[in-house]
C-alpha cells in the first residue's frame, strides 16, 4: 500500500470535479465517495439536490471562517495505491484505510471532533483519493509536519491486517518510480512503457555486461541511447545522464535522467564497483558457455555471504547482474520469464548495507557475467537444451540469496528474491516443455479400442473429458492434479492441445516424463508451465513452416542457379537500392 502525498493546491472544487470526472483518458470509472468527515454527508452522484460544488464549499467553509492569516495552498490531496498483484479491497475497506489516513497526518484525529473537514473518492478498483482542506473546526491549521512518515507507518499495518503486498521505505534500496505525468506522457506517444523504465533496463544491462568506463559508454551509445558525460576541470568522469531518442520536454529539449535519478546503483560509482578488482578475462567455447557459466553459479551458491554482512551485499549485487545478462541471451522462448525475473529481483540484488565487491561468489557471478556477454553471438540461439542445465543452477542461486536475506532480516529484498526464484522456476519449466516439443515423436493413430473396454466413442476437438487423460497420463499424480487449485488452468492447457491436432494425453505424458515431478509444489502448475513451453515451440515451429511455405516462387529457377553460382539474381534488389530507384518523393 502506498500513499502518495500530493503537493498542496488552492482550488477544492476543480480538484474533485477531476476525481468525479471520466479523467484525461477516460480511465476513471464508477467515481463514488467511500466516506467522509460527516456520515450525513451525501454523495454528490447520488443525490439529485447535492452538487460536487456543494461539497467543495462545505470543505471550504472552515478556511472561509479562519480569522487569523489563511493558508494561501489550502488544499490537502494524497492518494493511497495498492500494487497491480494485490486483492481489490472493498468499499469499506477503502473507508477504514482513509479514516486512518486522516489520523495519522493529523488531519483529523480519532478522538478529536474538531479536527479538517476531508472527503475520499475511489474511480479506480486499486486506489483511492482523499481531498481534505487545512483548516480545523476550532479555528486553527492542523500540524501535518509528519503526516509523510505516519501515513507509511500506517499502511505498513494494512498490508499486514488485509494481506496485501508488504513493502517498506527508508532503506535507500528502492527502485525510482515513474511519475504520473512520464506515465502519461508514454501513453500519448504510444510507447509501451514510461521512457525512464526504458533507460533503467538498458543502463542495467550496459552495467551488467560492462568492464571499464570506455565499455560502459560504448555499450549504452549501441542500445540506441544519448549519453552526455559530466566532466570534472581536472578531466575526470565524475558522472553522466542518458536519454531516450525523440524524449522531449515542452521546450523541445532532451529529457536527461541521471544514473542516480534511474536507481540507488546506477550511479556511476556504484556502476564502477562492477569492475574493480583484480581484472578478469574468462573465456569459453561456443558450445560450452552454458555448462561453465552453470559450474560457476553452482560454486558460487555455496560461499554467498561467507564473507560477512558487507561481502554478501556485494554478492547478491553480482548474482543480479548476472541474472539481468542471462536475461538479454537466455533462449527466446523464455526470455519474458527471465526478464520478468530480473525485474523482480532487482530490490534483491541490493541489499540494505555497504556492500564489499572482493567475496569469492562475487568473482564467480561475475565470471558468469563475463562469458554469457562476451558469448553472446554464440549464446543467443535458441538452445534451450544448453540453457537448462544453467537456469537450474540460477534457481539455486536464488534461493542460496533468499536464504541469505532472510538471515539478515532484509524481509522486502527476502520477498523479492523469492518471487524472481519463482519466475526462474517457471523459466525452468518452460523450457522442458519446449525441449520436449522439439524431441517429441507422437505415437501411431490408438485404435478406438482399449484393453478391457469396447471401442471409445469419437469426440469433437475440445470435448475430450480430461480427467480420464491425466489419469491415463500421469496416474501416479492424477488425485494431487485433480485437487490441485491450478487444475483448471492444466485442463484449459490440454484442451489447446487437443484443438492443435497432438492427443493430449501423448503430450502431457511426455512432458511429465522429461522431469521429476514428485519434489514440486503444485504438480498442477509445474505441467501449466511445461505445456506452455510446448506449445511455444510448437506455434514457433509452424510459423517458420508458414514463412518458408509463402516464399516467393516466381522466377525461383533462376535465382536457385544464381545462388548455386555465388551471384545474386539480377531480378532481385536491396531494400536500399529499392528506395534508390524511386527517386526522391514530389513535394505537395
């Protein structure tokens, strides 16, 4: 839960005629009122004789009757947001939190009946907003000099009274946020993400995989981005900013973000610690980067934290980085589930404390970093079956930090480490189900009939009753799987599988087989994920049919002899030397 505490304002009814309103993008629905200072007040969409102008003037009343100096920005407006992943609270739910809201800034206490006259309206299922105006019943200004700090404390209670998400503040580890005006901003340009999303990915990533200053730089002009160094009089690199091509402010200059402004470790100090020490140069063959890189996240798993408080902060530091490279090559097919990852474990990878950048699982970690990005050409084929070995060896890496985190009583880097675990976990699984698709030879047409039964009735595409195919497939599991809550889900699965042409019960016996199931949480699940592998491999497979099958075939003979002889067809033109011949476009 989190509130955010607008900067104050000076005009009560705009501000809620803009809550009650559709919004900028018409993304306000059902606006209604929760609760208020007075239950006997009425909600204005409700009530045909009481307007939002109404209510703005009872808020304003107490600041009209001030008889010492008004506050010339009387308005007190904070929002209280729950994250994406949370339940949807309820109407009354959403009263209690705003009632205690109020109380702890000081707006208006519990026991006080003199305290501001507020309001909260909800036009969102995962937030509400709480106008409230500065100006007791007594004649005095509330004192919200602390009002920041108490209304943290107190969501922190709520996230552990509703079970919601728990967060926490204060331990500088937190990640910069986009604003509401960047967010905004994306959405009129069409982008799919707020431009300072974009940068932090892909400064962490030219941070990950960097060696020196010169690499680092190099590295985040190739991603595509404007990179301006500050310079100090003695001709040091003392810092630098980024910006996003085509990100401008209304005077049509570059929107600069600093590393600092980006996240806690991407300031160019901490982005040197990357690479000092002792310099490294591993190298690997081609067809060995995913086994040596495994060996050394194996090794490093067991000596994370030996080192102390500081040197295990440095450690999970580099377990991140190497989790942000792996996700830039890891196959395609599961590379959503590895960026995922790295995102999530981004709070992890920094640890509330100086972190010490010399422990042994740090070289290793970065020894993986080094061969994954320097092989990237290498590693960033589809070679699931390579990659398998090493995202197992990540998961227990994971956990080995988890464990860690949980030792130093760091529950939110704790919490993320376990929800980046899980995401690798179905990385996993996901590729078993790919790999299993490509080696997957289906059986002969079954006759109808079975041993001990007459001739099974034919069924429609999508008809088939699964229970009997997970009980045919896997019987040893088939009780676990139909109690199972991810069952639907798993029935849901096969049933696509069945539409696609491939007998349900063949596919879901072979991806069972590819792995042990009996260590797994939810049998269910883990068959989710492996299917969905499957048939990820199996769309991309038909989809490379289909872009060999529409190829072009007229005139193929002689292309064919052209590029039997070494020499391109002469009927065939570069996109370049395309546009060339079109000569430049005629002015209107």
């Amino acid at each position: 839960m989190i509130p955010k505490e607008a900067a104050p304002g000076d005009d009560t009814a705009g501000l809620l005629y803009y809550l009650y309103g559709p919004g900028k993008r018409d993304e306000h629905v059902d606006p209604h009122m929760v609760v208020a200072w007075d239950p006997f007040v009425p909600d204005p969409v409700k009530s045909d004789e009481f307007s939002i102008s109404d209510l703005a003037m009872l808020l304003d009343a107490p600041v009209r009757a001030l008889t010492g100096k008004k506050p010339l920005l009387h308005v007190f407006h904070v929002a209280v947001r729950n994250p994406p992943e949370d339940r949807r609270l309820t109407d009354e739910e959403w009263a209690r939190v705003a009632r205690e809201m109020m109380h702890a800034s000081g707006i208006a206490p519990h026991t006080d009946d003199q305290g501001c006259r507020w309001v909260a309206v909800r036009h969102a299922d995962d937030h509400i907003h709480i106008v409230a105006t500065r100006a007791r019943e007594d004649d005095r200004q509330p004192d919200t000099s602390w009002s920041k700090l108490r209304m943290q404390e107190a969501a922190r209670g709520f996230e552990v009274e509703f079970g919601l998400r728990r967060l926490t503040h204060a331990d500088g580890t937190a990640r910069r946020w986009s604003k509401t005006g960047e967010a905004e901003k994306a959405a009129r340009r069409g982008l799919s993400e707020p431009v300072r999303e974009t940068l932090q990915r892909a400064v962490r990533e030219a941070a990950a995989a960097a060696v020196s200053d010169a690499d680092f730089f190099e590295r985040l002009a190739a991603a595509g981005l404007r990179v301006k160094q500050r310079v100090a009089p003695d001709g040091n690199v003392t810092g630098y900013s980024v910006a996003l091509p085509g990100d401008r402010d209304g005077g049509q200059k570059p929107v600069w973000f600093s590393g600092t402004r980006l996240a806690p470790d991407l300031s160019l100090p901490r982005v040197r610690e990357r690479w000092s020490g002792t310099p490294m140069n591993p190298a690997a063959a081609p067809a060995d980067v995913w086994r040596v890189a495994a060996e050394k996240v194996r090794a490093a798993a067991d000596q994370l934290g030996a080192g102390g408080l500081h040197q295990g902060a440095g450690d999970v530091a580099a377990l991140g980085d190497l989790i942000v490279t792996a996700a830039v090559v890891s196959p395609y097919l599961v590379r959503s589930q590895m960026r995922k990852a790295a995102y999530e474990y981004e709070r992890a990878s920094r640890a509330p404390a100086a972190r010490q950048m010399e422990g042994q699982a740090r070289e290793l970690y970065r020894e993986s970093t080094q061969v994954l990005a320097r092989s990237v050409s290498s590693v960033g084929r589809n070679d699931t079956v390579a990659a398998l070995g090493f995202l197992l060896a990540l998961v227990t890496a994971v956990e080995a930090s988890r464990r860690w985190h949980q030792a130093q009583e760091h529950r939110v880097q704790e919490e993320a480490a376990g929800r980046a675990g899980r995401l690798l976990h179905e990385a996993v699984e996901v590729t078993v189900g790919v790999n299993a698709a490509r080696e997957y030879k289906p059986r002969s047409k079954r006759a109808g009939a079975r041993a001990g039964t007459g001739r099974r009735a034919a069924t429609a595409p999508g008809s088939r009753p699964m229970v009997g195919t997970v009980q045919e497939a896997v019987p040893e599991h088939a009780r676990e799987i139909l109690a199972d809550p991810a069952w639907p889900a798993l029935r849901a699965r096969l049933a696509e599988v069945e539409r696609a042409g491939d007998d349900p019960a063949d596919v879901l016996a072979t991806v069972a087989a590819r792995r042990e199931l009996s260590s797994a949480d939810s049998v269910a699940e883990v068959l989710v994920w492996r299917l969905e592998g499957w048939q990820r491999q199996r769309d991309s497979t038909a989809a490379a049919g289909k872009s060999t099958t529409a190829a072009p075939t007229g005139g193929s003979r002689g292309g064919d002899s052209d590029r039997r002889q070494g020499t391109l067809s002469p009927t065939r033109r570069t996109p370049g030397e395309a546009q060339q011949r079109k000569g430049p476009k005629r002015g209107r």
